[in-house]
C-alpha cells in the first residue's frame, strides 16, 4: 500500500463498511515489539474514525492503487 491508495474497511459485520485514502506511510514506533507498516488512513463515512492502523490489518481491503 502507499499514499493516495484507496481503502475500505471490511469489519466483522459489515456494517461499518466506509471507504478511505492513505495520506501517511510511517514505521512501526521504536516502543512496538512486533515490526509492522503503519498507514494513516483519512476515513469518508466517518471522518472522526481517521487514525493510523497496521498496513496489513485483516478488516483493511485495497480498492484502488495510485499509479
């Protein structure tokens, strides 16, 4: 994933489907054990809800990739 890649968020359910933009790519933060890729996404549906998650999160799908 990279910046300007849409995503969405597939919860459990369903239904908090929303579709989002990652704008920041970071490390995993020094205090982290486990090594991971951290995205900033900007949410649509809920704006509020925009924060970093982990690149490879299991509710995160790739919609569109930013040539």
């Amino acid at each position: 994933m990279k910046i300007g890649d849409l995503v969405r968020w597939i919860g459990p359910s369903g239904l908090e489907a929303d579709v989002g933009l990652i704008t920041k790519i970071e490390p995993s933060p020094t205090f982290h054990v486990v090594e991971a890729t951290h995205i900033f996404i900007q949410w649509m549906v809920e704006p509020e809800a925009s924060t970093y998650y982990i690149a490879d999160h299991r509710y995160l799908e790739l919609v569109d990739e930013n040539r």
